[in-house]
C-alpha cells in the first residue's frame, strides 16, 4: 500500500477569496499527522484536515519555491503511478509462486550440442560440437532443445529460468508427443507454448506469432500453468510484470518444461524462487 502525504506549508486567515483559490488548486487535503511522529507543530486551520507547518503565503503572488514544490509533486505522481500499476502484477506472480515444481533437466532428452550441469539444473550449448551419445527416442536431434525428467498432466505448476547474459533462448512447455526430429514450428498447433528471444525479437510463436516489446534488464522469467483451465503464462520475474498469456488452451496429454540456449556459452538456468521477491 502506498502512502502519499502532500505536506503544504500554509498560514491563512479567514478570506473566502483564498479558501476558494486554495480548494480550486489543491482540493481536500487528508490528515497524515500520524506519520510524523511529533517532529512537526499541528496546526488547526481554517480547512479540514491539520496543516504541519505554518508561514505566510500570498496566493496572488505565490512565492519562488511553489513552482518547485509542483515539479517535484509531478514527479512524484509519476514516480508512485508506475509503481501503482506493478501492484496487481505483483500480487499475482505472488500468488502464482506458491506452485512452484522442482524440476531438472533430462539427458537422454538433450540434443547432441548441449551441455547440462551434473545436477540438471543448467544448460549452455557447446558451440556447435556434436558429441558422441547413445541413440534415444527421446533425444532431440535438429534444434538444441531440452526436456526435464518431470511432467504435469493435472493442476498448476511454476518454473523460473535464469536467462541473464543470453543472447538468444527459448523456453516454455511442451506436450510429450511433439516430433523430436523435425524442424518444429514452435507453435502451440505444433505443441508447443514458448516464449522465444532471437537477434533482438521477442515474442510468442503462434499461427500468427505475438510480438512483445523488448523488456531491458530481462534476468529472469517466470513460466505459470493451469493445466485444467487451459492457461500459459510468463512473467518478468525481477520487474514482478505479467509479460504474455495464452488462454483457452486445450492440454490432453502430460506436458514438459522445455529449455532452448541456442548458440551460447551461458547457461539457462532453472532457478529456485526468492521468497523474499
């Protein structure tokens, strides 16, 4: 909840003619004395609510520092309007937290290009050397993808992906049956919910593909879905705001968390929640 306390530093006598002027300019004033702790003097006025200090002020010829106070007000406006619209993005990633799964990742699920951390939960291409691997249905063989061990064929579950210092990826859910082999569209159509970053485009790859705009400073995304109601979303985990979701999706068989790093030497990362976030 945010407080805004516009202190106004008034002396007025019983004139009409500046009540009026006063109202017209700052309308009703609210009683923040409690947040002061006693350093200011209460003063009663002529106008509802305590004004914390009083001076002289003419309101025909308004001092040199009111044209200061007002830029500084308008700023403030600014400032405390974009946090204002963070707040129900916020409490909805909140909310949404509470599902997290711990998921690592497969290796027999892994492309022949990719290069996964012992304990599953990194992943970072190997500049394009292909490695010697066992055959395996599983396994991707065109695009550097990967699959976790775990699936979700009911409820909510909740992911994040470290993507700092990545200059391309993918990541997203995927439905156990999609082809392995071939060039994937990267659709839902396809089985695929995904969000994609590549040389500067980012967006949700559909029949006719989601622009979004380029979030600055992207560290960490957030993958959220509702299994049952048919619902893939994706947040900025550090900004705390929604980034896209796709609705009225029609889930009928397990789906997988997928990660793709493309051609790079940093690493994916599936990160745990900050419960301090």
């Amino acid at each position: 909840m945010y407080c805004v306390f516009i202190i106004l530093s008034v002396g007025l006598n019983n004139d009409s003619k500046c009540k009026k002027y006063l109202w017209k300019k700052f309308g009703t004033i609210r009683d923040g004395s409690k947040c002061f702790s006693g350093r200011f003097r209460d003063v009663s006025g002529t106008f509802p609510g305590r004004w914390l200090k009083k001076v002289n002020f003419n309101p025909c010829r308004p001092p040199s520092y009111v044209g200061t106070l007002r830029r500084s007000l308008d700023q403030l406006e600014e400032t405390l309007n974009m946090e204002m619209k963070k707040l129900p993005d916020d409490a909805e990633l909140k909310w949404v937290q509470k599902y997290e799964v711990d998921v690592t990742l497969d290796p027999d699920t892994a492309h022949r290009w990719l290069i996964l951390s012992e304990d599953g939960k990194q992943v970072h291409d190997n500049g394009g050397v292909w490695k010697t691997l066992p055959d395996n249905p599983k396994r991707f063989t065109s695009y550097p993808f990967v699959l976790t061990r775990q699936s979700f064929s009911s409820g909510r579950f909740y992911f994040e992906v470290l993507v700092k210092d990545m200059t391309e990826w993918g990541l997203g859910v995927v439905r156990e049956s999609i082809d392995r082999t071939g060039g994937p569209e990267g659709t839902p159509e396809t089985g695929y919910w995904a969000l994609w970053y590549h040389k500067d485009v980012f967006l949700f790859r559909d029949n006719a593909d989601v622009l979004l705009p380029l979030r600055a400073g992207l560290q960490k995304v957030g993958v959220f879905v509702d299994y049952d109601e048919g619902l893939v979303s994706f947040y900025d985990v550090e900004a705390r705001v929604h980034i896209y979701s796709a609705t009225g999706c029609t889930f009928t068989e397990p789906l997988y968390p997928f990660l793709c790093p493309w051609l790079n030497s940093a690493p994916l990362i599936i990160s745990p929640v900050n419960q301090t976030d």
